[in-house]
C-alpha cells in the first residue's frame, strides 16, 4: 500500500465508488462516536465494505466501522465513510486520507470530517460538538510529503488560510461552539502537561484524526467542513480517559449530531 503511486490507486478507487456507490457531490466521514449518526441522516440507498478498496486496510480498534454508504440526505447524494485510517495504527499518510482522496476524485466537492476529541476547555463538556474553526498539525506527517503530486500549477504548497470553510461553519447554526482542534499522532492519550503545552499553543480540542484528510482534500480542490464530538475533558482537566466513556458520549449526542451533518450537507 505504501508502494506506488497513491493517486493513481485513489483515481482506481474513486472508479470503484461511483460503479458500486453511483454519483455523489458530498462526502462525510464518520470517527469514533459519530458511527451511528450515518443512518440518521438520511434514506440509505446502498452500501459497500469500505476494505473493498483496493487502498483501505482492514480496521483495527473496536468502535471504528467500515462501511461506505450512499444516503439521501434531503435530496443531496452523500457518501458516508464510516471508519478510517489513523497514524497511530501505523499507517503511512497516503492510506491515512485514501478514503477521502478516493471520494473527491469520485465527484465530492465537499467533506465533512467528524471525530471524537478530548476538550481543552472546561466549559466546554463531553457531549458538545464543536465545529473545527482551524487546526494545529502536529501530527509530524503531512500528506503532500513525497513526490510533486497532481494538480494544477500552484497546488504544491496548498494553501491552508481557509482550510475550514467559513460558509460551512456559519452554516452549522448560529449556536455553534467553534475550536481550534490539535491533531497529534496518537497512540496513547495526552499527559497532563502536553495538554497544558497544548492550550498555550491555542488548541481547544485535541484528537488524532482529521488534519491529514482536510489538507488532503482542500489540495484536491474540496471544500472542507469539520466537526468534533466532546467525549471526554483532556487529560489533567478531569478524572480519567476511558475509550468506553468515549464511545458512550457519542451514542448520547446520536440526533443533535445528525442535525447538524444535515444542515452542513444541505448548505453544500
Ligand atoms: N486525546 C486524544 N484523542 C482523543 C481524546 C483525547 O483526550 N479523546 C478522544 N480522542
């Protein structure tokens, strides 16, 4: 998977896609937590092993899905991608944003990304979405590393200024908590003091997903959305982090999260 050339495995896949899924303009992603609100968000019209790509290995930690569904959402074709790739399974970047590459080569114009994220802020509990304002990548990988890839003149530093797409945020309702999410590579959660390292650097949330896909998807052109499912206060701020309360937190907030996918997918 780490051979070759990654865009040309992501255009095979995008072919793939389109024949088993049909045509889409909008491309979610679904992290931990955010697994069941794919079915709440519209007419599911047909689905596929997200491992039938050619570039999508197999998954590995319980509560992460893979399935690509095509749904109806109040008339927009949008492809779900429930479950993803992280760095932390030891995956290079390429497979780490294969799926997203995949669906904006098939059609999508627009991905919206969803995660599951420890909070930086105490008033900001578990439970509450916050839409991703900007992103610290300190995930130490970048997927533009390696050879110039495709694209027209221009595209090899991709310009991050409006990464998260500011039509998309206001989109998202005029409530909305926005924050600042640091991705880090993961593999265990924080210590006290990297959270504390992290809230001077100016981050709210901090996950271990996401960063890679968004720069992915804007080089290919996308516009980009994403989102963060509180699940639990970050290390230091609170007790202790269990991946069972982080998988709880997100089956409790399942329909406001849908609402908000929604009316995100339906400003597309
Ligand atoms: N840290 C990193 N990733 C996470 C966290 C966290 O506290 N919660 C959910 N994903």
């Amino acid at each position: 998977m780490t051979n070759g050339d990654p865009y040309a495995l992501a255009r095979s896949d995008a072919d793939l896609l389109r024949d088993r899924l049909g045509e889409h303009t909008v491309a979610v992603v679904l992290g931990s937590g955010w697994a069941g609100v794919g079915a709440g968000l519209g007419d599911v019209r047909a689905d596929m092993a997200m491992s039938d790509l050619a570039g999508v290995p197999a998954p590995t930690v319980a509560g992460h899905g893979g399935t690509a569904s095509s749904v109806d959402v109040g008339g927009v074709r949008t492809l779900v991608l429930a479950g993803r790739s992280h760095l932390y399974e030891g995956h290079p970047p390429s497979t780490v944003v294969h799926a997203v590459r995949s669906a904006v080569l098939a059609g999508c114009t627009t991905v919206c990304l969803t995660n599951a994220a420890g909070s930086l802020r105490p008033d900001v509990g578990v439970g509450t979405p916050v839409v991703i304002a900007d992103h610290l990548n300190l995930t130490g990988a970048n997927p533009m590393c390696g050879p110039e890839p495709p694209g027209p003149p221009g595209s090899r530093f991709t310009d991050l200024t409006r990464l998260y797409s500011p039509r998309l945020r206001e989109a998202a309702g005029p409530d909305r908590v926005e924050g600042v999410y640091a991705g880090l590579l993961g593999g265990s959660y924080e210590t006290p003091a990297e959270i504390r390292m992290l809230r001077t650097l100016g981050a709210d949330l901090v996950g271990m997903s996401t960063v890679l896909e968004a720069i992915a998807a804007q080089h290919l052109g996308a516009e980009v959305f994403g989102v963060s499912l509180v699940t639990n206060l970050a290390a230091g701020l609170a007790a202790e982090i269990d991946h069972g309360e982080v998988l709880a937190a997100g089956a409790a907030a399942q329909d406001r999260l849908a609402d908000l996918l929604r009316r995100v997918v339906a400003a597309a």
